[in-house]
C-alpha cells in the first residue's frame, strides 16, 4: 500500500489550510456562496439537496484498517453515524456541517487521505480492479500504474481546469471488474505476442447523457510511455474539446464527433513531440512505487483445507456465502472475499461507523491489514487464508455485513437520487429496496444468477443504469416520478448500453416489471446462462412484450 511523501505530506496539509480560512470567510459573510462554489468543489463539498456532501478520495479502492477506522470516526463525530461507498470507489458524508469540515479534512490528512480532486474538472479520482494483486488470473498488479497516474494527475497546472471532469479506470485483468470501457480513458493490461506487457488504451467512453462505449485507439502501449500518452490524449482534449456547451463537454463528444481513427492520429501526433521526454517515470521511481505494491508475505499453504470443507458440508449459510462472496487467489490456500452493503432492503453503499470498526478489525486480523472499495458500492478483503473463511464470515455475520448476494438480483448500484441530490429527477434507495426486498429469498437469487440491475435518478447516470443487465432511469412526468427501463447492458469485459424498453413505468409499477422481466428470463434461459445472455439470444422484443403485457 502506497504510503505518502514529504510532497504528498506537505500539499494535503496546505490544502487544508487553505480551505480553513476560504470556509472561515464564506461563515463570516466576505464570501457569497456562489463566490465559495469553485472553492468548495475544489475540495470535494457540494451542496446537496438538504445539506452539504463531503466526496473523500480513495485512490484505486485501496484502504487500510487505519484508515478504514478514520472514516469511522468522521461518520460518528461530524456526520450522523454513517458514510456511503459511490461508483467511484470513494466515500461520501451526507451530513457534515461546513463549519467542521477542515477539521475533517485534517483528520483525514493525519491518515493519509484527502478530498483533492473529488470534483471539478480535473481528473478524478483514479479506479481500478477491487481484486488488484489478489486475482488469479491476473497479468500483474494494476495499482502501482493508478498511482503513478495520481501523483502525475494531481495539480497538474495543464490539466486542472478540462473541459469537463476526466475519470480514468485501469485493469490488468480478462475479466473487467473495473468497468473500463466506459470511462473516458480505460486501460487495460495484457500481453502482446511477444509476451511483453503493456497497455491497451480505450478513449471516450461514458455514460450520462450521451452513452457510449469507449473506442480503442492504440492496442498495445509500452507501460514506460503510459503518462507521455496520456498527456498526448489529455493535451487533445484540452484544446479540442468543446467549453460552449456542458452537455458536450466530454472526451466521449469529441472522439465521437472527430472518429476515433483520426482521434488516435491526433493522439500519435501529439505524442510524437513529447515521447522519451521527462513525463514518464523515471525506471528508479516506478521500482520505488511497485515496492509499496509488494505482495503482502503469503505462508506456504495448500491450495485445499480440510477445515473449510467441513465447515462448508455443515453449514447451508456458510456454503452459500463461498459460494457467491468468495473468489480464488492467485496465492495457494488464500481466498478474495467480498463484504455486500447490500442487505436485503438497506441502502446500497451505506455503511454505519460500527460496522467500519469491525471491517477493520477483521482486515487487521486476517487480511493483512488491507481492505478495497469496489466500484458497485460493496468492500472487498483480498487476502484472506481459507483456513480463516469461517472466523471471517462469523464476524461479517455479526456485523450485518454477510449478505450471500455479490452480483445476484439485490447486489443492486443506485445513485443517492431525489432523497439527497439536488439534481435527481426521482428517487433511487427506495426502487432499490423495493426490489431487493421483492427477490428477499436467497435460495431464489442464486438459482437466478447473475442479475445486475442499476438505478439512476436522473440522466447524469450515477447509478450506472446504462450499463445494467437491467437499467432503471428516473424521469420526472409532470411533476411524477416515472422509471424508464433499459435492457441488456454490461459494464463489463462485454461492455453494452442497455436499450430502451418502451414507455416510462410509475413507481407503484417499476418493481411489478422487474419481477416480469426475471420471470420470462426464468422461463426462456438455456443451459443455465445468465440472463444478459438469454436477452443476447432472443433479443429485446420478446422482452418487451413480456414487461408490458396486460400493461
């Protein structure tokens, strides 16, 4: 885990004071509020719907007890009692007053965290594979690269003022947990024929608005020229994109509207000028940053345990859990485990400060010391012995924190949407409690497999909805909240935007179609294929007649 420098040290801590004396004079009234806006964002604080939102970065979705305990504390003494996990693998504070939040914020710099560049338009918080140095079949830890990218990113005074926010996503995995292909930039690690490792760069991808799925623009990418290539594509950005217009603000636009052939030649061009310059990481500095990424000192352990096998045979709960919360390890006799905030009618991504404590104390304990936060609002352990599987899941059990439904129907992505954001067209939290609530039965959602239904409360698409198998958009009818339903999407290696179902549903009737869909699913499914390959197979009229019949 990357652990701060004297720069890092000293900018945070400026930063913070900085913000106490802009906060001081917005309080004393030498501050209007649209004068303290750009301020505020500038360190993560909006203002939401009823009170001011505090976004706090964790870089690549990797934490420590320490920290984890910290978040706590900010949720018990600034906040009421809780935070919420975003798609961005932060963490928000719905409640904190702005006369304490430099003192959050200093609470947090004693632990290594920070609101930088948790709005505006720079570039956001970078995201990576919750499963990063723990995946079996992964090439090689995505993180150190996420990290060069922040330290580079970070203040960078060519790029702190874009167009329109930038969010970049990296992966070095087949399997696609960290949703590149709709980010503005994704990265993807493999191997080329010569077995050398690099990167392919996907560009102008997003959601929102105007979806799309981004375009690979180079298919191989020596890692040592990742930040001179990056630089070349933000450098086309920057003086191409266009600042008339907010809703054509994105790279997406631009890459879109340009072609991505002659985007990429823009690109190459640029790159020519400054490839082999001093951008990229000097090789001594990336050897520095790969050490903090170390992997943690794994025992020697056999890949099967006799005490886990026993315990599964006697336990129905604990064998279910395995079954949908617990991934391989590429270390022998280690396991990846996945905390669901997702409990049967509770609000996605929310997470009290008691139940922090306990995922500390069992990281502490048992995954060397080290916790993850995922882009689809849950937590992740990622380096838990078998032989500990059991004693884990007893205390998430204890906790509330052992719901078996990670990628099941209930492990469902919703925004905060009209309960908290001033945005929101609709609300979210109570669909998503709604629907978790309707499919409650565990036995149910496992037979049922893979679902994945994201809710947004607006088109902005927070939740993701673009990207669900099953996607469920707020639109606001005449001063009602109606639900547009999409169908088919993937955020995954097999990235999709859903399509549009037909007429926008009420909210007494959304849940009702959810469980037509699922039922046709259920009736139509082939061999035990999830149900975004039995709509791949049939394609969207039959499901269409199926949501609207008798409607």
């Amino acid at each position: 885990m990357y652990r701060y420098d004297e720069f890092d040290a000293t900018l945070v801590a400026e930063r913070v004071t900085q913000f106490r004396g802009q906060v001081e004079r917005r309080l004393n009234g030498e501050l209007t509020e649209d004068q303290f806006k750009p301020l505020r964002l500038m360190n993560g604080l909006y203002l939401q719907l009823h009170a001011y939102m505090l976004r706090v970065a964790i870089p690549y979705g990797t934490l420590s007890s320490k920290q984890m305990r910290m978040l706590a504390h900010v949720a018990r003494k600034y906040d009421r009692g809780y935070g919420h996990f975003t798609t961005r693998q932060n963490i928000q504070y719905n409640w904190p007053a702005l006369v304490d939040v430099p003192d959050i914020l200093d609470d947090l710099a004693k632990v290594e965290m920070h609101a930088i560049q948790t709005s505006g338009n720079c570039i956001r918080n970078v995201t990576s594979d919750q499963f990063s140095g723990a995946a079996a079949e992964e090439i090689e830890d995505p993180r150190p690269y996420a990290e060069m990218i922040r330290q580079w990113s970070t203040f960078h005074p060519e790029f702190s003022f874009l167009p329109r926010k930038f969010k970049i996503a990296i992966t070095a995995s087949e399997n696609d947990r960290a949703a590149v292909k709709v980010h503005d930039i994704g990265l993807r690690l493999h191997r080329n024929e010569q077995g050398e490792t690099g990167f392919e760069v996907v560009v102008g991808g997003g959601l929102g608005r105007t979806p799309y799925i981004g375009h690979t623009i180079r298919k191989f990418l020596p890692k040592e020229y990742l930040l001179s290539y990056l630089e070349a594509i933000l450098r086309v950005y920057n003086s191409q994109g266009r600042r008339d217009n907010l809703y054509k603000a994105r790279i997406k636009i631009l890459v879109n509207a340009e072609g991505a052939e002659s985007f990429a030649k823009l690109v190459e061009d640029e790159w020519a000028e400054i490839k082999g310059g001093d951008t990229d990481f000097p090789e001594e500095e990336r050897r520095r940053i790969d050490a903090y990424f170390s992997p943690p000192p794994f025992e020697t352990l056999s890949s099967e345990s006799e005490g886990l096998e026993a315990r599964r045979h006697g336990d129905v709960a604990f064998a279910r859990w395995l079954r949908t919360n617990v991934a391989d390890h590429k270390a022998p006799g280690y396991a990846v485990v996945s905390v669901s905030l997702k409990p049967i009618g509770g609000v996605p991504g929310d997470i009290s400060d008691a139940q922090m404590e306990t995922v500390a104390d069992i990281a502490e304990e048992f995954s060397f010391d080290e916790i993850r936060a995922t882009h689809e609002q849950n937590l992740v352990l990622p380096h838990v012995k078998k032989d500990d599987l059991f004693a884990v899941w007893s205390a998430l059990k204890a906790a509330e924190l052992a719901t078996a439904n990670i990628g099941l129907v209930s492990d469902i992505i919703a925004c905060p949407g009209l309960d908290y954001c001033t945005l929101a067209n609709t609300r979210s939290i109570p669909i998503a409690q709604r629907i978790s609530e309707r499919f409650a039965d565990l036995d149910n959602q496992e037979d049922l497999g893979e679902l994945k239904i994201k809710i947004s409360g607006c088109i902005n698409a927070c939740g993701h909805h673009h990207v669900g198998h099953i996607g469920i958009l707020g639109v606001d009818k005449k001063g009602e909240e109606f639900y547009q339903v999409t169908l088919g999407g993937s955020g995954a290696e097999d990235a999709s935007l859903g399509e549009i179902a037909g007429r926008g549903l009420s909210s007494d009737e959304v849940v009702d179609a959810v469980e037509k869909l699922v039922s046709f699913y259920r009736k139509n499914r082939q061999d035990r294929e999830r149900f975004l390959d039995t709509y791949r197979r049939l394609g969207a009229e039959p499901f269409k007649e199926a949501l609207y019949a008798a409607a």
